[in-house]
C-alpha cells in the first residue's frame, strides 16, 4: 500500500462575506502531493496550478503567504481536470490519504462536490499527521505548524513552506520520522462525510482508543437518548463500564462522562456533536473513549462543579436584572 500525502494552497473572497460562495467558502488553487512506499520513500511526485473559477482576486493574507500570484494562476488548470488527475495519480496500487491536519481533505471534498465530481468512497479514513505527531511528540495537545514539527525532526529546510507540492514533501518526511514511534494504528476517520443511517455507523476500536460515529439525528437531545451513543465501554476490552460521572455537558457541543473498567480503570468519553450543515438542526456525533486514572476523574469533577457554578451566578445575575 502507498501513502498519497498531499497538501493544497486555497483562496477565499477577498471582499470578504458579502462575496463569498455558499457553496464554496475556499477555493483550492494548488495540490501538491508526494506518493510514498511502505518504506517512506518518495517514489513519484504531483503537482497543479488551479485556475480559479470563484475568487479570482487572491485574499489579501494568501497573496502574502503564497510565492505565485493570479496572474500564474491563469495559467492553472480548471479544478475538475487537475482533479481528476491527481485521483488518477493516487492510485492504481491501494493508497491511504495523509495530511497535515483535517481541512484538506474537507476542502478537497467540498470542492468536488461544488462541481458535482464523484464522491470518494466513504469513509475516508486517512493519517491526521498534526495529530499523529500532538499524540506521540508533543505533551500538550495543541495544533502545531508543520514548520514546528520539521525542526522537531531536524528536517532540513531547503524550499520556502506554503508551496504545496513543498509543504506535501516536508510532510512526508516529518511522516517518515514519525515512524519510529509505530504511528500505523493512530489512523482517523474524516468527517466531511457522515454516516446517514445507523448500518453505515463507524465503530473502531485501534490504537489503544474507541472511535465512534454517529448517524444523523435531528437533535442533541435526541441523539443522547441513543443507547449506542451513550455506552462507555472500556476502549481496551470492550467491555461495560461502570457509570461514575454520567454524561454532563461540557461546551454547547461537547459532553463527556466517566467510567470504570474492573480490570483496565478509568476511561473518559468525550461527545462532540458535529452539524449535518442542513438548514435545520439535525446533528451527527463523533466519540473518542480513552484511558484515563484517578486524577482524570478528579480533573473532569472540578471541571464539572465550574461549569455549574458558572451557570447558577449567570442564572442569578439574569433574575437580578429582570427585578
Ligand atoms: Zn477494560
């Protein structure tokens, strides 16, 4: 099996909302990716200009990013063309998609869409290389920049950043030394698409967590009444847990819970609930069940007596101002 890591550059409205595409908020203008074998190495290269169809006035904060400029971009291909070479490229051998982040191949995605090209087969599953390397590399769990991770690596840093055939190379470099740390397992799933109903649910145990995403629902409420959402299993032997902080939210679309496996201790689950992008409320959910000990009960139980504090003096001062 190969690796396709790639990147791509995008544009937006440069007048800003008032000029912005519904259907398209980012527009790609450039992928760049590198094919790599099962050893790292780099065995064949790809590289496009796009010519814009929506945006042709490059955003100002992209031009001062970029090191090409519209007038280049004519010159680029139309969106379906490059496209469909690049998919062309990736294979015919299996390959696996690797990015540095999630967005793009969200807007790999909504691009095609926007021309009504051929969905990708669902799911995607696909390596999150910024979160493979927040996950092994680093202790907190903030988005670093590629440019952190290359220096992390002591790669070395021949081409500017921000060309994405460039950026797809470094990519695949920093992957390359990621693998001393056995990164295989620590896969994710994409969520540009979701499952729509309940057969096409993504259940996954890998990599010492539990994944799971959801169907559509019309709403929050109703989704947690859903017993497969809500079950907290133990991510490493599957089995019930029992309930020590139950389901308790944490943001407007983020709960989580506690519970206690006899034989492997605490796990946390973690809810996040995810827009179908409907005009309606309808809602999917995406859960990450991990192993967690004592003190991450303790941390979740402050986090919780916060929360409600915060709520109870918001509930007083909006009583006091009604008087
Ligand atoms: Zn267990």
């Amino acid at each position: 099996m190969n690796y396709i890591v790639f990147d791509l550059e995008w544009n937006q409205s440069a007048f800003g909302r008032s000029g912005e595409h519904p259907r398209m908020p980012f527009e790609i203008i450039e992928i760049g990716a590198v094919k790599v074998n099962e050893k790292y190495e780099i065995i064949s290269e790809f590289s496009s200009l796009i010519k814009p169809k929506i945006y042709k006035k490059l955003h100002n904060s992209i031009r001062a990013m970029l090191n090409y400029d519209e007038n280049e971009l004519k010159n680029g291909k139309p969106f379906q063309e490059a496209c469909t070479e690049f998919l062309k490229w990736c294979g015919p051998e299996e390959y696996v998609f690797c990015t540095w982040g999630s967005t793009d191949l969200f807007y790999l995605q909504n691009n095609m869409d926007f021309y009504y090209m051929n969905k990708l087969p669902f799911p995607v599953k696909y390596y999150n290389l910024q979160q493979v390397y927040a996950d092994r590399f680093t202790d907190d769990q903030a988005i670093s920049k590629l440019e952190k991770a290359v220096q992390y690596f002591d790669i070395e840093v021949d081409e500017p950043f921000h060309a994405a055939i460039n950026d797809a190379r470094y990519t695949a470099k920093v992957m390359a030394a990621m693998n001393q740390k056995d990164i295989l397992e620590l896969y994710s799933y994409d969520l540009y698409r979701h499952p729509k109903k309940k057969e096409e649910e993504i259940a996954d145990y890998h990599a010492g967590f539990f994944e799971f995403i959801s169907k559509e629902f019309s709403c929050k409420r109703d989704a947690l009444l859903d017993k497969d959402l809500i079950a907290l299993n133990c991510c490493k032997c599957k089995k019930k847990t029992s309930k020590k902080m139950k389901w308790f939210q944490v943001t407007q679309n983020t709960s989580m819970a506690v519970g206690r496996c006899w034989y492997h201790g605490y796990v946390i689950g973690k809810i996040k609930f995810k827009s179908c992008g409907g005009s309606d409320d309808n809602v999917f959910a995406y859960k990450k069940v991990t192993l967690s000990d004592k003190s991450g009960l303790e941390e979740l139980k402050k986090k919780q007596e916060d929360i409600r504090e915060k709520r109870k003096q918001k509930r007083h001062e909006k009583n006091s101002s009604a008087e």
